[in-house]
C-alpha cells in the first residue's frame, strides 16, 4: 500500500514494505536507493539479513535541495552504511565515498548490459518521420539533473540538418518537461517521444547518430550502457560517473559549459568517419566491461 502523493509516495512504500518483510521468512532483503534503506535499522534489529544497493548520492539532487527529503535521503544513506550487512556501489567514486565518509567497506558490483540485436527504423519512422543516422538522441528520465536544456540550447546553435530526438517520462518533474517543451518552442527538427519501452526503444538505440548525455549528476547511468551496447557514438559530459564508462570509446564536454556542448556535437557532426568509427568499436568494448552475467554472478556470491 501507499499514499500516491508527491514527497509520501516513496516514503509509504519503503516503510510498508518493510513492515511487511519483518513477518516474512525471507533469507535476504535487498534495498535499492538511499531512501528506501532509512528503514533497515528496523529489519537488523528485528534479526534479518540486509543487502542495500546505492544508485547514487541522490540527495544531491536539485529538488531535494534544502528540503526535508534531503534530510530523509541522508539519513537512508547513513543507516544503509551502519546497519547493512553488505553495501552495493555501482561506481569506484561511490566507493570511496563511502570508505571516506563512514569508513564502510562496500562491494563494487556495476550494472550490466547484455549484447543486443540492432533494429531498423520501422516504428520511428512511422511515429516520427526518423530514418537511420539523422538524429542526435537523448534519452532518460527527464529531470534537472539530466540538463536537456543545455543540449536544447547548444542544438539550436548547430548548423545541421539532423532532428533532437528527446526520449524519455518526466517522472515527478512534469514542471522542467514543460519548460524543455517551451524552450524548444514550435521547432518541428525537435521530437519530445514521451516515455519509451519495447521495440520502440530498441529503434531509437539502433539509429541515432549520436547518443547525448549532458547530466550534472549520475549513479551509474543505464541508458549510457545501453546506448554503447546499440554501438552509439556517445557524448557525455566529463563528470567522473561518465568518464569512468566510456574510457577511450566516447567523447566528452565540460559539465554545464554550453559552448563546450556544442562545440563537441558539431564537430562530431561534421566527422561521420570518427562517428562510425565509434559506431563500430562501442558495442563489444561495454558488452565486455559490464556484462549481467557478472553482475549476477557476483551478487549471488554477496547473498550467499
């Protein structure tokens, strides 16, 4: 059960739930996220064994800012760190993190893609007029943190004739989408899909130009992982998040610099052969470094 208000949804869910847990016989409960884990203090004392996964420091978040959620999050991510039995990090810089803040030892277990099987434009062409390569991609949740509004800015300012494709729901944050909506005002060149799943999804991984990721915050971001296993050129802003996936097998801006944005997208725009030759590299490097098998085969070692 859980009260569908905006600031309680969350923070019901969590707590029924753990309410719940307490009068099953389960062998590990796993919590994911930093809220969620504000209540497995509850669960050591009552004798069970807790295994908490952090996404990421959300209380960083803009919207959390100040706010009593930020006060909850940091409070989650301090009882994940006394009471778990084992602490999952996605990335080494949460990892240290943790070892500089709690001096916890946490197990380092990234999330995975598997390899997958590329589409044609079938769907997007269909629902969006898109046709393989003529678009620039993001695609995520749609919140302040993501900064679609730099790339809205910096692609105005791009001399192509390439679409921005913005994939995504906006989760609790429908205020910033309309405001993206207005910032992009009546430009036909800019397609707002709304959220996206099945083969729809797989299309839009499969034939995007290049891939763009101009976050200001991330855990371990996903749709990164999956854009690189479609083979996509990606661009990504130089946070340590996303310099630690991509490597050598991407390009990256200054976090927040506009200019640096688009600067990078037209010069990628202009290379098609430094384009491909990402298009052709991408795929088998990420299916390699962060595949599910060892993320799964690694968590079972953490249950057992």
């Amino acid at each position: 059960p859980t009260i569908p208000r905006k600031g309680l949804a969350a923070f019901t869910s969590s707590l029924f739930a753990t309410l719940c847990c307490l009068f099953r016989r389960y062998d590990v409960i796993h919590i994911h996220a930093e809220g969620p884990a504000a209540f497995c203090g509850l669960l050591k004392f009552c004798g069970k064994r807790v295994v908490c996964t952090n996404h990421g420091l959300d209380w960083k978040r803009r919207k959390w800012t100040g706010s009593i959620g930020e006060r909850f999050i940091r409070w989650g991510e301090k009882m994940s760190a006394k009471y778990a039995d084992e602490l999952i990090v996605l990335s080494p810089e949460i990892q240290g993190y943790f070892k500089e803040t709690y001096h916890r030892e946490t197990r380092l277990i990234p999330n995975g893609v598997n390899k997958p099987v590329r589409k044609e434009p079938e769907l997007i062409r269909e629902m969006f007029g898109l046709k393989e390569r003529d678009y620039i991609l993001f695609l995520s949740r749609i919140t302040v943190e993501k900064r679609v509004d730099l790339l809205i800015k910096a692609y105005k300012k791009l001399n192509t004739d390439k679409k921005l494709v913005v994939a995504g729901g906006a989760s609790d944050s429908g205020a910033y989408l309309n405001e993206m909506k207005q910032l992009a005002g009546d430009a036909p060149e800019i397609i707002f899909t709304g959220f996206v799943r099945g083969q729809l999804l797989d299309e839009l991984y499969s034939n995007a130009y290049v891939y763009v990721l101009p976050s200001d915050i991330e855990g371990m971001p996903l749709t990164l992982l999956e854009a690189m296993s479609y083979g996509s050129c990606c661009l990504v802003s130089d946070i340590a998040e996303c310099r630690h996936i991509i490597g050598s097998n991407g390009i990256m801006f200054r976090q927040g610099d506009e200019e640096s944005l688009r600067e990078q997208l037209q010069k990628i725009l202009d290379n098609e052969k430094d384009a491909k030759a990402l298009w052709d590299k991408t795929s088998e490097y990420i299916c390699e470094k962060y595949n599910w098998d060892r993320t799964v085969q690694e968590t079972l070692k953490v249950y057992a």
